[in-house]
C-alpha cells in the first residue's frame, strides 16, 4: 500500500511524492520507495426509478 512506509511502518499521511511523480519518501524515516501513478477509472451511468419499482 502506498499510505504505509515500508522500512518504519509509518502509516500518516505526511509522504511526500517527488516532482517526477516516481519516488515517495516518509517524512519519518526518510525512505525513498519508487511508486507507479496508475490512471482512475470511474464507471458511471444513467440510473431511474423505474427499474426499481414492481407493478402488479
């Protein structure tokens, strides 16, 4: 996980992410790991009542 430091366990928020976006480093320790940005895919849709609702 990229919100815990792998050599001191550290799990804050505080990392600071370098200006090339490829390395992290704890704020605690120092540690330097490298970190992959992946791309956020959100599925979104057109959603009514209509399904929902049962007519006898």
């Amino acid at each position: 996980m990229i919100g815990i430091c792998p050599n001191c366990g550290n799990y804050e928020w505080n990392k600071e992410v370098s200006e090339d976006k490829k390395y992290i480093q704890c704020q605690q320790c120092g540690h330097q790991w490298s970190y992959k940005a992946m791309p956020l895919f959100i599925l979104t849709g057109c959603f009514t009542f209509e399904y929902l609702c049962i007519t006898p």
